[in-house]
C-alpha cells in the first residue's frame, strides 16, 4: 500500500498522519516534502505512525534525515501510535534512543506544552 499523509494542526502543533509504507523511493520523497513544507510552517512536528505497516532502509534514513533537518530549523519532530513492527525495527535499530516516542497523539503534544 503507497503512502499517504494527512496533516492537521491540534494546539498550535503540526500532525502528519502517515498510513502505509514508508520505502525508499516515492514514499520517502513524499514524506520528506511534506515535513519539510511542515516544519516551515510550524517548529513543532508530531508523526503518526499508527498506520504504517512497513519501514525499510530507505524510510528510516528519511526519518533521521527529517529530525536532523527539524533540528537545524530549530524544529522538533516526536513519534506517537508506533505499531509493534514498527516499534521493534526502530529498537533493533537503536532509533528508539534518537526519536521522542509518544504511546498517543495527546502524549506528545502534552510534552510539547511542558517543555514550553
């Protein structure tokens, strides 16, 4: 299933809901231009993963590469709703340890409000 992405603002923060894979190619470019047009817009990024059933290679390096690029924007992006496939693939990679990862979309735009 190719990827498609809805985006919302809640409380002043930019959600991206993502459902389907996210691979290297099509995918991971859209994506990626979706953030990016995000982050312009907003500092505050929350993804939701709770629809995505597949991330390969290319798709997580597309996810470091966003949070660096939020980063050097002065953004932040946070993940919530991982399902377990997607959970286990980003703990075996040790990306658990790069991203905030967020049970729901409420937790991590509540951490946005108490870091603020």
């Amino acid at each position: 299933m190719q990827l498609k992405l809805a985006t919302q603002t809640k409380d002043g923060i930019q959600i991206v809901d993502c459902s389907g894979r996210i691979v290297f190619g099509e995918e991971s470019s859209l994506l990626r231009e979706t953030v990016k047009k995000a982050v312009l817009e907003n500092s505050r990024i929350v993804l939701n993963l709770g629809e995505v059933n597949y991330i390969d290679s290319g798709g997580l390096g597309t996810l470091v590469a966003l949070r660096t690029s939020a980063q050097n924007a002065g953004g932040t992006i946070k993940l919530t709703n991982l399902t377990k496939r997607v959970g286990d693939l980003l703990q075996v990679t040790k990306l658990l340890t790069v991203f905030d990862v967020y049970n729901s979309e409420a937790e991590a735009i509540e951490s946005f409000r108490k870091a603020a």
